[in-house]
C-alpha cells in the first residue's frame, strides 16, 4: 500500500516535470508561429482577401497598415501598405472599399499557390514560378528597366470565370526569386499598360524574360484596370522607395541585402 509521503513525493515528481515541459512546449509553438505556422496562417488570410471586402476586413487579416498614400489617378483613393514577415500586401481602397489589392513574397520560404488567388484559373508558386509556367498567352506585358530598378509584369483577363476581374503577375525588385532582362534599355509593352504597343522587334527580347524571370507579385485589379496604364509607379504595388526609411539599421539592411542577393538574376 502507498503511503502518503510517497504519494506527495510522486506528485512532486509529476508537478516538476510539467513545470519543466510549459517552457520548451512554449518555445516551440513561439518558433511555430514565427516559421511553419506563421506561413501557413498568413497564406490562409491571403486566400480570405478579394476586391470589393472592406478596409477593415483587410486590416483584421493583416493588422495595422505600416503606410498609407494617395493613389496615382484615382480620385479618393489611399493605398494602404501592410508588412509580416513573408510578404507585403498592399490594398487599394476608396469609400472604405477594397478596389484592388497585391501580395509581394519576400521569404524565399514562403509558398503562395496562385490557385488559391484566382478562382482555381492560374496553376504556379508565387515567388517560385516562372512566367512562362504561370501565364500561357498574356493579354499584356510590361519591362520597365531603369539604372537601379527592374520590373516585368504580364496581364490575364478570364471573363465570368474571374468574375470580370483582371489579374496581373508581377516581378517586383522588392520579392524574392531571379530576373533576366532580355535586352530592353528602357521601357516596352503593350495594351492596356500602353496606349499602343511597343515596335514588335523591341519587344523580342520579352521572350527570354519569360523564360527566365520569377513571377514574386499578384495584384487583383478587380473590374477597372484603366490604372495599369502609365506603368507599375501607377499600382497599388510595394516599392523600394516606399520602404528604404525602415531599412535605417545595419541588421535591417544586411537581412533586405541577402534576400536580394539569394535571388538576383542577369540584366
């Protein structure tokens, strides 16, 4: 028969060793969260976003926006610019309203399946595939190449199947994943992000881009994307003059260097 003392002795053993396990059990959901955890809850809330919800359902999804600016040619309009650890979302909003919004992955880790963005249309990674995986004939395309910057994007239009709205697909500096100038010094493309397109022979070099270039953004420009025309400073899209303040301290700066450096390509 156990006696008392041993039974207090017992409990004493069992009490000391759950006292010693909250600890670790809470070191490794804090390190869940902060990796395999937080990717997946923020791919689930990116799943959850779409034109047309309100600004604050965007910010019960994403917390408080780190910025905000007024939108190029769109009257009443803010961009609202909210930052985690694997991505930047941008959202587009006029009269509390959600008009067009964009994901930007910066974690190399993190996996965006576009399935999930556009009504199960377009198969690919984001931050991952190439364009010429995700986009079989765009309705579009851009290159706009400066002497310290690099953009490539391509449009897609579906109709009823995409609820009338039109996508975009997007390598921005600001992502992860590689890029392949194909030649172009300057700046060519087509409808609708030009009033008229390029000459076709400037526009030949798209093609190696294609093959090469890692597709990092998604915008969603719902039922109006008149705004594509002028350019990507015309987006509701991250850029590296809107964040370069944040990047004052040396560790900010060295782990923003290393992401860039992980994915950078030919130009």
């Amino acid at each position: 028969m156990v006696d008392a003392a041993s039974l207090i002795g017992l409990f004493a053993t069992v009490f000391a060793a759950v006292a010693a396990a909250i600890p670790f059990g809470v070191s490794t959901r804090n390190w869940w969260m902060r990796s395999f955890g937080s990717r997946r809850q923020l791919s689930r809330r990116l799943s959850k976003m779409a034109v047309g919800v309100t600004l604050d359902y965007a910010k019960s999804l994403f917390g408080t926006p780190l910025m905000q600016k007024d939108a190029y040619n769109v009257a009443d309009a803010v961009d609202y610019i909210f930052t985690t650890e694997h991505a930047w979302i941008v959202a587009r909003i006029q009269r509390g309203e959600v008009l067009a919004w964009s994901v930007t992955v910066t974690d190399k880790r993190f996996k965006v399946d576009l399935r999930n963005l556009t009504f199960g249309l377009v198969k690919g990674k984001l931050g991952r595939s190439r364009f010429s995986d995700v986009v079989e004939q765009p309705s579009g395309v851009i290159e706009e190449v400066g002497s310290v910057s690099y953009a490539y994007a391509e449009r897609t239009y579906f109709g009823r199947p995409s609820a009338y709205q039109s996508f975009v697909f997007m390598h921005n500096m600001e992502g992860v994943g590689t890029f392949e100038n194909g030649g172009s010094t300057s700046v060519v493309g087509t409808r609708p992000f030009f009033a008229t397109d390029s000459p076709r022979s400037a526009l030949e070099s798209i093609r190696a881009t294609r093959q090469s270039t890692t597709v990092n953004t998604f915008l969603s420009c719902g039922r109006d994307d008149s705004f594509l025309e002028g350019g990507a400073a015309m987006w509701p899209v991250i850029f590296h003059e809107f964040v370069i303040p944040f990047r004052s301290s040396p560790a900010q700066w060295q782990l923003w260097l290393s992401n860039r450096l992980a994915g950078i390509g030919k130009r």
